[in-house]
C-alpha cells in the first residue's frame, strides 16, 4: 500500500477549505436570491447593519476585499436602492457608506437566515462544530496577516 503524497488533493488543507466555502455558499444562495443579494453583497450588508456609515476603506477591511472588487458592487448595491455613497466634506478621499430605508429594512427580511442555514444541517449538532471552525480558520487568517 502505497502512502499518500503531500501533493495529493485530499492532503490540501486550502482545499477543504475552499470546498467547504462552496458548499456554505450553495446553502446560502437560495436564501439570499429571496433578498435579490448575492452572498459578498450580504456580507456588506452584514457589516453595513452592524455599523452604518462605513468608509469604502473600512468596509472592505472588514470584507477582505481590495477597491476594484468593493467598488463595483457597491454601485450595483446602490443601483438597486439598499445604500448610498458619500463623499466626505472634509476630506474628498474617503467615501462614507450608509444604509438607505430599504437596505435598513431588509435587515428582518435576512434574520432568519442563520437559522435557515443551521435547520440546512437537519439539526445536527453543528453549533459547537462551527465554534470551533471560526476560531480555528479566523487563527488562520490572523496568523496569516501578519
């Protein structure tokens, strides 16, 4: 029995990481399309209903998204009413994000997703699991950044 390489797809922990995104995605897809929101336009909602009126630089400090990818969807986000941008008076270069009634009001319409997604796993015993994954991948992250 031949052992397993390091190369071997099943061995990548980026893998199972990215699978695992996907599939995460693919549960949250048809909850969101209910919202007319793609599952990054969620997360700056996420971020925006937590602390309306952050900069375009915060924001995707906290989305991990550079300027060319937040940009654009940020005007798409604000094409179909849910936020507007602007410009600070004092200083031009920062661009504030703030929420509009609809995208305030969509806040109830998305509070029943993170039950809907735990409901996805028919009531398995995920919550603790999940716990231990967030702190496992945000170590990642951190340990990564620096």
């Amino acid at each position: 029995m031949s052992q397993k390489s390091s190369l071997s797809l099943d061995q990548q922990l980026c893998f199972t990481i990215y699978a695992a995104s996907r599939e995460m995605t693919k549960i949250y897809r048809p909850l969101l399309e209910e919202l007319d929101l793609t599952y990054p336009q969620y997360l700056a909602m996420l971020a925006l209903w937590e602390e309306d009126g952050l900069t375009v630089k915060k924001l995707g400090e906290k989305l991990f998204l550079d300027s060319g990818t937040l940009t654009p969807m940020l005007k798409r986000m604000e094409g179909n009413g849910l936020l507007s941008r602007k410009r600070d008076a004092e200083d031009e270069r920062k661009v504030g994000v703030f929420l509009t009634e609809k995208g305030k009001e969509l806040k109830s319409k998305a509070e029943c997703i993170p039950t809907s997604i735990l409901e996805a796993y028919n009531g398995a015993p995920v919550e603790d699991l999940l716990k231990q994954m967030k702190g496992l991948l945000h170590d990642i992250q951190e340990y990564s950044s620096k």
